[in-house]
C-alpha cells in the first residue's frame, strides 16, 4: 500500500501496474508438477484466528511457539506438542506481533499500543503508548524493546516497565509505501531500512545514529515511479548487512562502518535471508534468486512462481522454503533452484516467511491456521 501524507491510500498492486502495462496483464503462474525429492512432516496444527490486513508470525521460544490474531488474542503452545498452555485476550486491535524473549511476549496494535506479558502465565507486565500503529513485531534485546511504528519512528522501550528510552525519527517524502517491515538487531546495533532507500545504523542503548546509507535513489518522472522504499528487513553476518528497495536496488555494507561493499540493481517488497555463500531473495515479480553473498553475482534464479506473491525465503539446512499467495510452500534445492517439495495448508495466504523452531519450522496464514512442520529428503 502507497500512502500520501494527509491526502489519499493507494493500493499497491497499482503501483506495480503503472510500472508496466504488460505485467500487469499476467496472471499467477501456475504450479508445475515435478517428482518429489524431499517431504514434509507435520508435527502439529493449531487455529489461531485470522490476521485480518496485517502481516502477523508466529514467535519461537525455548519452550513455546506464541501466536495472535488481528482481534486481540494471543496464545501460547508446548513447541513439541503443539498443546495450548494459555489462551489470553490483550484488549487491543492487534497489528505487530509477535515478539518473544527474555521471559516477555509483546504485541503492538493499530492505535499505538504496545503490551508486555508474561510467557509463563500470560499475565500482563506493561503497556506502553507509541506514536501511530505499530505495523511488524516489537523486538527484545539487552533490556530494550524496539518498536517500529507506520509514522516511520523507532522507540526503544524499558522492557521491565515499558517506558520510552529513546526515539529515532527522520523526514520522509510525500508518498510513501506502507511497510510491514521492522528492524534487524546485532552487537549492539539497531538496523532499519526506510523510504527512498535509506538504511540507518541506530545505537540500541541510546538511539543515537551510527551511520546512514543509501540503498537506493529514486528515479523516474512522476512520483509513483520515484517510490524507492525499504519495505523489507535488512539482513546481517558477521560482517556485513544488505537491504534491498522496492522500485529499487540491492546493496550490501560494512556493519560497523556503513561503508559499500557493491550494489545490485534489483527490486523487492518481501526480503531476503542469507545462508553460507548465499544470499537469497524474492523480487518484487515472485521470483527466488541465489547470489553470491560476497560480490552479489548470480547462481541461479527460479521465474515458476513468479506473481504468485511469494514471501521471503526462509533457509533451513539444505533447502530453501518460500510460501505464496494461496497457502503453498515450496522447498527448493539451495544450490540450484529446482523444486524439491510442496505442501498445501489451508489455502490461505501465508504473508510472511516462516519461523525456525529447532529443526523444523513453523508458518501461520491469514485465515489463522499454525502448523508446525520439517522437511526431510525422501
């Protein structure tokens, strides 16, 4: 969704429109058939009501998988097992969830709430105000919770008690996209990506702004084109983190410095993960790409998906796994691309990529269906 200050909502799928007349003919591709080289075991299935317009994932703890609904219900579930422990009601339209740990589960809504409770029991330890609808989950680090809200702000909250310790803000253009996306955490650091393709390396402690880049420019005549926006999660290593923009490209930095490492004209609204060598991602059509995490140069990309809303990939041992539009995932083969399983949940959308816990992973979709699932070779 593309929003102008103060004036008019326009969807996003007519942003990708107007960026070209033929694509926006295409339909979904449909599935090919191919012969199964790895399955799925489901280890468990639980309901936990539908996730209305937001982007809503499960959390994953030592012992727990957490999960909430748009109405305000937050539940938790033994992680083996998948045996509900407590069913709680957090009062609040919920819009960004979840975050687990140190012991808390934290949600925000759409008028600016953020709640801490507690894992164990569910009881509520705080609530605490931000400034406009909180639109991905909160995170714990070292004592801090870091809240992203739809005005483009991050607050860092005292976890015991809730209150403001620090606020980050900065100027945004006129149109923007609505993001869903939130902040990465590492060493100390606070990452996040914004509009016209800014990244920004914010002190967890203080909120003081280590070093800014930019991912992107933006180009083109009208103001629809120029959207160049961050609306996906940075991703980090041990020495360097990458964004990609939609409308946009993909550029990789030196964590501490800020510096560029290379650049890659490329555009993408969900994100990208990287694992060993590789760097994966899927671009704004739906098609899943392998790059060389280093120099940024192709390995292979995947084109049988394409518009079918593919989320992010999630990287799990030797394989690959991205979700779509109508419920499906799909286990690729990491060092080529090809399909190697699929499996239908219950033919919703699932909007985000799925979680790791232990071994396996677990997914949530918007109708609510949790399922708790592994992959293994046949």
């Amino acid at each position: 969704m593309i929003v102008q200050r103060g004036a008019v909502v326009l969807l996003l799928a007519s942003l990708l429109a107007g960026c070209s007349s033929d694509k926006a003919q295409l339909s979904p591709a449909k599935l090919v058939n191919f012969v199964p080289s790895a399955k799925f075991e489901v280890r468990w299935e639980q309901s936990v009501g539908k996730m209305g317009n937001g982007v809503l994932q499960p959390a994953v703890t030592q012992d727990s998988v957490l999960a909430a609904n748009s109405s305000g219900i937050i539940q938790r579930f033994d992680k083996s097992s998948g045996k509900r422990l407590w069913r709680i009601d957090s009062h609040a339209l919920i819009s960004g969830g979840v975050g687990a740990a140190d012991g808390l589960v934290l949600v925000g809504g759409q008028k600016g709430d953020v709640a801490a409770f507690e894992e164990s029991n569910g009881q509520l330890r705080w609530k605490s105000k931000v400034s406009s609808e909180v639109l991905s989950a909160p995170k714990l680090v070292d004592g801090v919770v870091v809240v992203r809200t739809g005005d483009g702000r991050i607050a860092g909250l005292d976890s015991q008690s809730g209150k403001r310790l620090w606020l980050y803000e900065r100027a945004t253009p006129a149109l923007v996209a609505r993001s869903n996306a939130g902040v990465t955490i590492r060493n100390g650091i606070v990452y996040a990506g914004f509009a016209a393709g800014k990244m920004a390396a914010i002190g967890l402690h203080n909120g003081v702004i280590v070093w800014e880049s930019s991912v992107s420019q933006p180009r083109g005549n009208t103001e629809l084109e120029r959207v160049s926006d961050i609306t996906s999660l940075p991703i980090i290593d041990d020495s360097q983190v990458c964004a990609v923009a939609f409308q946009g490209r993909l550029a990789c930095f030196d964590a501490e410095q800020g510096g560029s490492l290379w650049t890659r004209d490329l555009s993408s609204d969900k994100g990208l993960t990287m694992s060993r060598k590789y760097l994966f991602l899927s671009d704004t059509d739906g098609g899943v790409l392998a790059l060389d995490k280093v120099s940024g140069s192709s390995y292979w990309k995947n084109e049988q998906l394409s518009l079918r809303k593919t989320t992010a990939p999630l990287a799990l041992a030797d394989y690959l796994l991205v979700a779509d539009f109508e419920g499906y995932l799909h286990v690729l083969n990491r060092d080529d691309g090809r399909f190697m399983a699929r499996f239908k949940t219950d033919g919703s959308a699932i909007r985000s990529a799925p979680v790791v816990s232990d071994d396996g992973f677990v997914v949530q979709t918007e109708d609510g269906s949790l399922y708790s699932l592994a992959i293994h070779s046949k």
